[in-house]
C-alpha cells in the first residue's frame, strides 16, 4: 500500500507527459498549417496587386474610346439634350384624356 | 598482506575459483587492495553523477523545447513571412483610384556559364524564345569566363516558362520587382519613371521618392485619367492639324487648386524612357516658360480694376500706334478709335492695354503679377518646374510690354493658377498634384477683390461672346477666356514664322469651377484659319472641345438662356453703344 502513491505520480507524470507531446505535436502542425495559409495568402494578394495593374491598364482611355466605337452604337452627349426636371413641359388635358383613351382601349 | 585472518580457513577452490564467502563472514580489506576498491567506488560514483547529470540536462531541454515554443520562443513561421504584400515602392492612384504606377512581380535571367555545357547550342535556344537577343552576343556570354552573366531582365512569364522548358542546369531566374505605368505616356511627365534600382528619376516618382519607398499605402494624386485622355487627345487634334512641334494643357479647379489634367506633348514612354527624345521629355507645362501674350491682359486689366486705377466705364485711344525705345507697339487687328475697357480686353488691344498698365507703372505691375505667383518658382510637387524668367532690368518699356505678354516668360502652370484665381473670386490656391479630401476647402491667399474677380469673370465671357475667343465657346457651358498669341523669342530677337498660341479659359463664367489652359508651340497657318495661327484659331477650339466633354463628366448642368452679364449688364452696353456699325452689336 505504501507504493500506492509512488504509482499514482508515476501515471499522472506519464498522463501528462504524453498530453504535452501530444499538444506540442498539434500546435507544430497548426504552425505549419498557418505558414501555409500566410503564403497562400500572400499568393492572393500578389495576384490581386498584378490583377489590378491589368485592370487599369484595360481601362486605358484611348481603349475604351476604341472598344466602344466597335461594339457600342453610343456617342458624346451633347449639352442640348441635358433638360432640367422644371424644362418639361406640363402634361395638357389633351394628352391626359389620350392617354386615360388609351388606357380605356387596351382594356 | 591479509591483516587479518579468518577465524575459520577460508575454502579454496583448488582451481582457483572464489567461492561465495559465507555470509557471516566479512572479508575486510586493508591497505592497497581497499585503496583500489575505494578508488573504484569512487570513479562509479562521478561516472553516475555525470551521466545523471547529463540525461538531467537533456530531459529539461526536451521538456522546455516542447512546452517553451508556443510562448517567448520566437516563432519562425511569423517572421518569415511578411503580413502585407511588399512590393518596395508604393503605388500611384489617380483621382478615382485608377493605378498610374506600381510596382510587378517579374523575373530576370542570368547563367552561370561555368556550368553550360554547350554555350553554342544554348545560346541558340535562347534566342529562339528572347529573339530581341542575337545569338552571337548570347553565346559570347555564355563563353564569359565567370560566375554570373545577365542575359535578360524582367522575362515575360511566357519567356519565363519557355527557357524553364529548356532545362538548362546553367540558366538561373532571379525574382525582381519591376515599375509599371498602366496609362503609359498618357501620365508621363506628371508621374515622371523610376529606374531600374527602384530610385525614382523624375516627376512624382521623384519627388516623392522618399515617401513611396518608405510606405505601402498608395499616393492619391489629383489628376483624372479620363480628364487627362481628353485634353491630350484635343491637344493633339491641333498640335496636328496646324504642323505644330508640341503642346501643354492643364486643367485646374478653381476652388481647391488640385490638377485634374497636365498634358505636355509629345510625350514619351515611362517604360522605357532611355528611348524617348529629350525634347519628349521635357514637361512643357511647368518646366518650359513661355512669353505668354494676350493672355496677360487678364492680369492687367484685373490690375487697373482691383488697384481702383481705372473703372470699368474708362478707355483709351487706340488709334496712334505706341513708340517706345525701339519697340513700336502696335495692334494685331487695330480698330483705330477709342476703346473701353472692355472692348481693349474683348479685341486684345495691345495700345489700350500698355496705356492701362502705364497708369500703374512698373511698382503696381511687379507688386500685382508678384501676388499672383508669376514672378516665382510654383511650389508644385514636381521636380520639374521652372522658375519664370524676368526682365533684369524691369524698366519703363518691360512693364510696357509684360502688359500684353511680352518680355516675361512663365510656364503654362503659373498663368493657370493665377487664371484660377483671377476668376475664383479672388483667393489664390497654390496648384497641386495631390488629391485632397472631399471636403477640405483650402482658404487661400486673397489677392484681388470678389467685385474685382466677378468684373473680370464677365469681361472674360465677353471675349468669348463677343470678342477673339469665338471658338472656345461650347454650347451651355458658358466659358470665358482670353486668347494669346505670342512670337517665340528665337535668341534675342522675335521670329516671326514660330509662335505660341494660347487660351486661358475658366467654366462655368457664372461660378467657375474648372480653369483651362492650351497652348500650342509653333503652329502654322493653314487654309481653313486663312493662314491665321493665334490662339483663338488654334487653341480656343482645344478649350471647347475639352469642355463639352468634360462637361457632362464633372456634371456641369449646362444653361441655355444668356447669362445675366450677357442680357442687361453695363458692360456689354458700353461695348454696343461704341461698337454701332462694328458687326457684333446686331447680333
């Protein structure tokens, strides 16, 4: 009965030994695992800094002005065709009674 | 030997053999054979102690090794790997945050001809993937009696895939960073390059070398690319169309002094700037200085009107053409009678214009363009810019002559800013590369009077209704300027075949928020001008194009109905009353 002790430290020392090598263990493979995802991270930002440098280099103005006259049928707007809310003009009865007409017909 | 006998005779084997001593029986040793037992004893005990010792120590290390690492061990993984993408050199950002310059991942090749086998064989494979290199220059390389020969630098990846392909075990990449311009010699002069060792040479890159190495938070300047296309390609349209060897153009704002557009032209390629032409380098619109001419009269007129000089109902005899010195000061298309202020201004009247200037003299003239900056280096953020060059000595006929634009060359950059601030309401805004935030409205400097600033913003519209500036005048946007046309200084006398010609604009004239300044170098007369090559034939039409597109761009909602100046101001009635018969007052 005297051993009981000696026995009882003896199992707690190896318990505890063996957690601390098993979490030593883990924690070298998270370390691992976490240099890996930095460089993984580090790879994005590299491709998102090139990537943006391609971007503005594809909205190069004299581009655009190209691409646009190939695909887009669009052109400069002429200050004339900017109106102001208040230039309208008002809706006549005339064209109010046409429209309820219409509206009237299509039912 | 045996000090002391048994009691009983000890047994002996009779070969010699020991045999258990009975256990009742204690052998006692003395003398040297205790000696060498004891000497035994004691070496057993150090040799225990020093291997106890031993596995002691490594047991402890083991113990501190797998617990300690977690905590004031450093840990290797963090440090190796930075937590920001280090490119070296900060970016550059236009306005809306477009990347003007950065800095690219690339790779640069290198061998070790000491370890080719063949440099005849792999010289020629080289060349079939860089053909840029000739073979012969490659395997002469590759022969070089070292270590460590360049072959190329800044591969494409392409390149760089290729030359992997070849598995040479003699050719070696090494990893560099490389600078870019996305827009190329679109933002060339304003930008500037750096070098091959990341230092930065010129522009921006330059002046702010310190800054950019030292951050990874990219530098915001004030221009906007899409501002910046425009006026480069309107500029060029007439540097083309009238045989001209060049251009500069700058669009300011008028309230916070930030740079939206500076064009000098031509314009070379920040990538590789060792080709381009010196003169292509050269920034026109803040290194070159200019005798600017007529555009001045912005200033002396604003002049006479600020220092209470003259009032705006005044005017003065144009008829006599001036004598002074050597000089005959005469109009460019003289109207011969008198003119009013105004009508000086709208016809660019040189004789009206110096005999304005005459009732201040030279002290008021200094002391005026002085608070205007145009008698000082601008402290724009660029290496490249010039201080203006004064006449030494200011005598009675320079102030004559600076009057009209003559005799005091400054760059395109400083007419602008003072342009803004003639216009502005008076407070002059030092111009600026940098973006500022939306809402820091810098103060100022107030150099002149907002009666005098509103005065001068409606005789600018003038000249552009009704007077030289016809051209630059685009559909809603109520522009007002000046035009100017000077003959180009050509060692220490004005050729008459190469000129500058320039306008100076500001829009919205009701409250001006971007100013506009073009100018062409050496224009020619052409067919469709009648041979005519001044700034309201050649640079006039820049500033409205420029204006009609950019107009929508920055929302300038445009009006249609006259202006207030236009329709019943004091000004345009002195103009029509004195005018009668001269054309423009019937319509």
């Amino acid at each position: 009965m005297k051993r009981l002790p000696l026995f009882f430290w003896l199992l707690t020392a190896g318990i505890a030994t063996a957690l601390l090598f098993q979490v030593s263990n883990d924690v070298q493979g998270l370390e691992k695992q976490l240099k890996q995802v930095k460089h993984e991270i580090l790879r994005e930002q590299e491709s998102l800094h090139v990537l943006k440098a391609e971007w503005s280099y594809l909205n190069r103005p004299d581009r655009l002005a190209a691409m646009a006259g190939t695909y887009l049928d669009l052109q400069p707007l002429p200050a004339a065709r900017i109106v102001e809310f208040t230039d309208l003009p008002h809706r006549s009865a005339d064209s109010a009674t046409a429209v309820a007409a219409s509206g009237e017909a299509q039912q | 030997m045996i000090a002391k006998l048994p009691n009983r005779r000890t047994r002996c084997h009779p070969l010699g053999i020991d045999l258990q001593p009975p256990p009742a029986e204690l052998v006692r040793l003395e003398g040297s054979v205790k000696e060498a037992l004891e000497t035994g004893r004691n070496r057993l005990v150090i040799a225990g102690i020093v291997f106890f010792l031993a596995f002691a120590g490594i047991g402890a290390r083991l113990v501190e090794l797998s617990t300690s690492s977690l905590g004031n061990e450093p840990a290797v993984a963090h440090e190796a790997i930075p937590a920001q993408l280090e490119t070296g050199r900060a970016d550059i950002l236009d306005r809306n945050g477009m990347v003007l310059a950065t800095t690219l991942p690339t790779v640069s090749l290198y061998a070790n001809p000491r370890h080719i086998g063949d440099p005849a064989a792999t010289a020629r494979a080289v060349a079939e993937i860089l053909p840029e290199l000739p073979v012969a220059e490659i395997a002469q390389r590759l022969s070089h009696d070292s270590a460590f020969v360049w072959l190329k630098r800044n591969l494409t990846p392409r390149q760089h895939y290729a030359i992997n392909r070849l598995g040479e075990p003699g050719l070696y990449f090494q990893r560099e960073q490389r600078r870019f311009y996305p827009y190329g010699d679109l933002t060339a002069h304003v930008v500037g390059f750096a070098g091959v060792d990341n230092q930065g040479l010129a522009g921006i890159e330059r002046s702010f070398d310190t800054l950019l190495r030292g951050t990874a938070a990219p530098l915001e300047l004030s221009l906007d690319v899409r501002l910046q296309y425009i006026l480069s390609e309107e500029l060029q349209k007439s540097i083309d169309k009238f045989q001209a060897i060049g251009g500069a153009g700058i669009v300011l704002d008028a309230v916070t002094g930030e740079t939206l557009a500076m064009v000098s032209l031509p314009s070379f390629d920040p990538d590789s700037p060792g080709e381009a032409a010196k003169e292509a380098r050269f920034n026109r619109a803040t290194l070159g200085v200019y005798e600017m001419g007529s555009v001045f009269k912005i200033f002396t007129t604003a002049m006479v009107l600020d220092r209470n000089l003259l009032t705006i109902e005044d005017g003065f005899d144009t008829s006599e053409p001036i004598h002074a010195g050597r000089f005959l000061i005469r109009d460019f298309k003289p109207k011969n009678r008198w003119l009013s202020i105004p009508e000086i201004f709208i016809y660019s009247s040189n004789i009206g214009t110096v005999q304005m200037a005459m009732t201040g003299g030279t002290a008021v003239q200094q002391d005026f363009l002085g608070s205007l900056g145009l008698l000082r280096r601008p402290d724009i953020e660029l290496g490249e810019a010039a201080a203006p060059m004064l006449p030494a000595p200011w005598r009675e006929i320079n102030t004559m002559t600076i009057s009209y634009g003559h005799g005091l060359a400054v760059s395109p950059l400083q007419v602008t800013s003072a342009v803004s601030a003639v216009v502005n309401g008076g407070a002059l805004q030092p111009a600026s590369l940098l973006k500022r935030a939306a809402d820091d409205r810098p103060l100022g400097r107030r150099v002149l009077s907002a009666r005098t600033s509103e005065q001068m913003r409606r005789l600018m519209r003038l000249a552009v209704t009704h007077g030289t500036g016809g051209k630059a005048d685009a559909a809603g946007y109520r522009v007002g300027g000046k035009t100017g046309t000077a003959d180009k200084l050509n060692g220490r006398s004005y050729s008459k075949g190469s000129r500058i010609a320039s306008f100076a604009a500001a829009f919205p004239m009701d409250a001006p928020r971007y100013v506009i300044f073009a100018m062409v170098d050496e224009p020619k007369g052409i067919e469709e001008s009648f041979g005519y090559a001044t700034g309201g034939w050649v640079a006039a039409p820049v500033v409205s194009r420029v204006v009609e597109r950019m107009g929508p761009m920055y929302g300038v909602a445009p009006r249609f109905d006259p202006l207030q100046d236009d329709r019943d101001i004091p000004l345009l009635m002195t103009v029509k009353a004195q005018g009668t018969g001269h054309g423009f007052a019937t319509n």
